[in-house]
C-alpha cells in the first residue's frame, strides 16, 4: 500500500518535471504556473545541477532526474 502511493507520488514528480520542462520553452519563467512548477521541482533539480552543470546551456538536470526517479520506482517494485 505504501509502496504503491510512493510509486504514484514519483509517476506525479515526473509528469511535473516534464511539463516544467516543455513549458520553459513556451512561457514566460516569471508566469505563475511556470514559477510554481519551477517552485516544486527545483529542490530536486538544484543539488544535481551542482554536480552536472549546463554545457553549452543545455541543462541535463530533468533527464538525471527523470532516470534516477525511474531507478528508484524499479527498486520499489523489486522491493514488493
């Protein structure tokens, strides 16, 4: 049960970073959707980017973190 709801909350965090993502694209950062999006995931976002910075400002921080929630769901279920 629990480990279902964990699985649900980290399919959610990837759906939102995705959309934060696309969304950096088409709307202005300071848009209030946008920033709160942003408000949600940067505390996942920030310490990766400290260990992988941006080259030639493409920022690879959402796709790390895409794989490492995706790593972490694969273990939940080896764990059920």
């Amino acid at each position: 049960m629990i480990i279902s709801l964990i699985r649900l909350l980290l399919d959610l965090l990837a759906i939102v970073v995705i959309v934060d993502v696309l969304l950096g694209y088409v709307m202005d950062p300071f848009h209030p959707v946008k920033a709160s999006l942003d408000r949600i995931v940067e505390p996942f976002l920030g310490p990766i980017r400290r260990i992988i910075p941006p080259v030639n400002r493409i920022d690879f921080s959402p796709l790390v973190l895409i794989i490492l929630i995706q790593v972490v769901d694969f273990i939940l279920v080896q764990i059920a």
